[in-house]
C-alpha cells in the first residue's frame, strides 16, 4: 500500500492576497460598501469629525469607518462584546479582511462605541433609506409591537425590599442582644465566653452599619419619588416581564408587512405599550419620510385617543381592544341585556324596565359620560344577578362613545381579522431574531441613550439578515453603487442634531 505525503508547508498553495480568502457573495463586502458609501456621504464637517478615532499612545487614530464595519460585523454574528471583537481582528479571516488587517484594541472598540451615538444611528437610518430606495421596503403597511429587555445592572434597590431587609436586620439584633445579655448575666468569665461576646458585639455593629445604609437609600428613594431604582443603571425602570419583575428598557419595533424589514426600533422606558402606539408611527415618518397607510398592533396598544387621532389623520389602525368584560359576559348569559334608544335618549333592560338620564356630563378619568339609572328595580326578579345597589341599576355612556362603538363593530369583520391576523407573522420574528443574537446576556452598555446604540445595531443585523434572504450580494453592491443616500430632512436626520425621541413619562411600578 502507498501513501502520497502532504507537500511541504512552504509549497502550500494559499492565496497570495487576502481578498481571495473572502468570497464575491460574502455580506463583509456589502458591510464595507455600504458604510463607506454613508460616510462619503456626510456633509465635510461631519465626515472630518469621525475621520480618526481618538488614540492615547501617540499613534494615528483608527478610521471611523473600519470601527463602524467591526461593530456592525460583530453584531450580525452575536458577538457584542468588545474583547471578542478585538480577538476576532487577529483570527477570523471575515474580520481581517473588513478591518484590512488592522487589529484595534477592546478599550478602542468600547469608547468609540460609546461615544458615537449619532454616527450609528445615521447609518442605521441610512440602511433602512437603502432598504426602501432599492424596494424592499414599501412602508404601506406597518406592524408594532413591544418587547422588555433586561438591563445590564444588578439586583435593584426597592422601598419594599429594604423594609423587609430592615426588619429583619432589627430582629437580628435583638436577638444578638439577648444573647450578650445572657452571656454577661454568667459568672463564669471564661476565655470562651468572652470570645463569643466579642464576636456578638462585633455582629451588631456589622447589623448596625446595614441599617444606616438601607435608611439612607430608602431616603434616597422617597426623595427621588421611586419604588425602585438599579444603582448601576439608574435610567432602567423595574417592569413586569415574562421572568417577574426586572429592571429592563421597553423596545418598540416597527416592521414593513410586505417585506418584514424593521422600519423603526426605539428604546423607551415605558412600562407598557399603551402610550406607544403614535409615536412608533411617527418614528417611521420622521426616520424614513413616509406615512403608513394601516398599523397592526396588538392590545397592548389599544390606547383609544391614539388609535382614533391616527384614524383621524387617514391611517388605518387595526388594533385588538379588550373583549367583553367578565362580568358583563356572566350577566349576559343569565340574560340581562341594555339596549339604548337613541330618539327617546334612554336604556331598556332585558326585563323591559326603563334607565332614565338622570346626570350629564360626568368625569371618569378625564372623559365624560351620561349617567342612567333605573327606579324600578325592587320587584326585579333579575335584581340579584343584576346589581347590588340599593338605589337601582345604573349605566354610564360615553358622550363620545359613537366612534367606540364604530370601531368596535368594524373588530367583528372579517376584513379586519384577516388583516390582524398578519401581526403573527411580522411583528414577533424581528424580536426572535435579535434576541438570538443577544444571548444570555443581551445589552452591555447602560443608560437608555447607549441602550439605544446596541439595538440600532442589532436591528441593522436583523435587516443585513433579512437581506440575504432575498437578494444576493453582486446584485446589492449594483444598487448600491447607483444609490444616493437621501440629505436629512428639516435637520432632525443630520449627524448632530439628530432627533432623539424621548419617553419619559412617570409611572408607577405597579402601572
């Protein structure tokens, strides 16, 4: 039997130039393309701002250009942090070929991160504009949606955690007291005894240090008027998740429904969707300069003066509002009915008793009812099922309760289900897919302004990824070529003063 030896390793044949290593179709030659078609693009005073990254050692700073890419190519592939990158520079034939050989270092890498909010943003924006250009996105049509990511901070300080730590901080006193006590009442002053008392005293005052700092936090707390607060990232909010109750940043998305890209992508600290739904709209218009002719979203959104001031102004909401109420559906089933007369201005109950007007214009949280109410109510044989007031039932209408009612009526079309029904499809996968990307752990910087750095990241991952499912590379580099990068509209889009949309309101934990 022979055998054919392995030509010497000088006698290799490797390419002779490290472009071979990388592929025509391969996306590093989009990623390099495309930011320094961006960067080429920005008015002269802009483009010399980030022309070098900062050095401290005296040599000529890194492009911003190659750390763009870096960072771009680095979250496409799930890796975030800035010590990998650096790796990825010195061994991964991709990354070498995109940084041209140049190797920065991770404290490099993390400050120009950190410092080039806007330079990222203009990119991601930019992305999109290509996107919608080359006519993968249309922004016809939208789908919203919200997800809580987890803060990078650790456990939080909370006024109900640091009673609880209080009181029990307390308890342990006391009982360590008795127990010095106990040991001075001995006569016996063994050198045993007089350890265990030294290490009692010693116990307390530890117990005694503890209660000073939680009183001085809770303090603290009171006087900021929170229930909670993340010492290593004050700006989180304490949400309710899928695993209880963290510290986290609320992610509002927007999606294109014929293409699926991401059309928008901020970072909020509001709790919950419900005051969300007009400004993810207005983001798509601001970043991209369209306005959506429908949006999908969920109940969480189902915030009806946002949902009726975006009807108002011609776009179409298809948005699930609450179902009948528990208790309502179990008085139904038991065949107690109201129907409004509208010429007689009044209510007739299934059992053909009359609910009169009796006051106008009442404030329930900020919007005005009529109030009716029954006086025949004794001899109901329904009384008990019905109501439990002594003074009969009463029902409260909207006096702007007709476009409700409207819009209510339209949930129960097919047209609309089917329309909703296209949620499923759009507004989860870009979360899936950027939460995959995340990993374990899924934000490493803090602060929302920074928060916001790594998801403009991740979602220009998601869209690059999205991309390659429906085009390939020498195609897109052909667009790309021809493509003009749109100047920014009224200034809210330029590189320094790019509009940063802020929500701020003040809510509870419990909101």
């Amino acid at each position: 039997m022979s055998y054919i030896s392995a030509p010497p390793r000088n006698q290799l044949m490797l390419p002779y130039s490290i472009d071979e290593y990388v592929s025509e179709d391969n996306v590093v030659r989009f990623i390099d393309a495309f930011v320094d078609k961006v960067l080429e693009g920005l008015p002269e005073s802009e483009r010399k701002a980030f022309q070098r990254c900062k050095s401290v050692e005296g040599r000529p700073g890194y492009t911003a250009n190659c750390l763009c890419k870096l960072l771009i190519y680095g979250y496409l592939n799930s890796i975030s942090s800035s010590r990998k990158l650096e790796a990825e520079t010195k061994r991964n034939l991709e990354s070498i070929w995109l940084m041209n050989n140049l190797q920065p270092d991770y404290w490099t890498i993390s400050n120009f991160r950190k410092e080039n909010r806007k330079l990222i943003k203009e990119i991601t924006i930019k992305f999109r504009q290509f996107l919608m250009d080359s006519g993968y996105i249309t922004g016809k049509s939208i789908s919203t949606d919200g997800t809580k990511i987890k803060a990078y901070a650790s456990q939080g300080l909370s006024l109900k955690l640091i009673e609880k730590k209080l009181t029990h901080a307390e308890k342990e006193i006391e009982r360590y007291l008795s127990l010095l006590n106990d040991n001075d009442a001995l006569e016996n002053e063994q050198e045993e005894m007089l350890s265990t008392s030294n290490a009692l005293k010693s116990q307390i005052s530890d117990l005694q240090r503890k209660i000073k700092e939680l009183k001085s936090q809770k303090i603290m707390l009171e006087k900021l008027g929170l229930v909670s607060l993340a010492p290593s990232d004050p700006e989180a909010k304490l949400m309710k998740t899928n695993d209880g109750f963290r510290h986290a940043y609320n992610v509002q998305m927007t999606a294109d429904n014929d293409s699926h890209f991401i059309t928008s992508c901020e970072v909020t600290d509001y709790p919950n969707d419900f005051y969300a739904l007009e400004e993810n709209v207005d983001a798509v218009t601001e970043q991209l300069g369209i306005v959506p002719e429908a949006v999908v979203a969920d109940g969480g959104f189902s915030n009806e003066e946002q949902v009726k001031a975006l009807e108002e102004r011609g776009i179409e909401c298809i948005v699930a509002f609450p179902g009948e109420p528990e208790l309502q559906r179990i008085r139904r089933e038991n065949g107690i009915t109201f129907t409004y007369d509208q010429h007689a201005d009044c209510f007739k109950c299934s059992q053909g008793k009359t609910l009169l007007l009796v006051q106008k214009n009442c404030n329930k949280n900020n919007r005005f009812y009529n109030r009716y109410q029954c006086r025949e109510c004794d001899q109901c044989p329904k009384k008990q099922q019905c109501t439990t007031s002594k003074t009969g039932r009463y029902i409260y209408r909207r006096i702007d309760g007709e476009w409700l009612q409207n819009y209510r009526a339209k949930m129960k079309t097919r047209e609309f289900k089917d329309k909703y029904r296209i949620r499923n499809c759009v507004a989860e996968h870009p979360f899936a897919t950027m939460r995959y990307l995340m990993g374990q752990i899924p934000l490493l910087l803090r602060g929302k302004e920074k928060v916001q750095i790594e998801i403009d990241l991740y979602s220009t991952a998601y869209n690059l990824k999205r991309m390659l499912n429906v085009g390939v590379i020498p195609d897109l580099l052909e667009k790309l070529a021809q493509w003009l990068p749109n100047p920014a509209s009224g200034g809210e889009l330029s590189l320094f003063g790019l509009k940063i949309r802020s929500f701020s309101p003040v809510f509870s934990a419990a909101a």
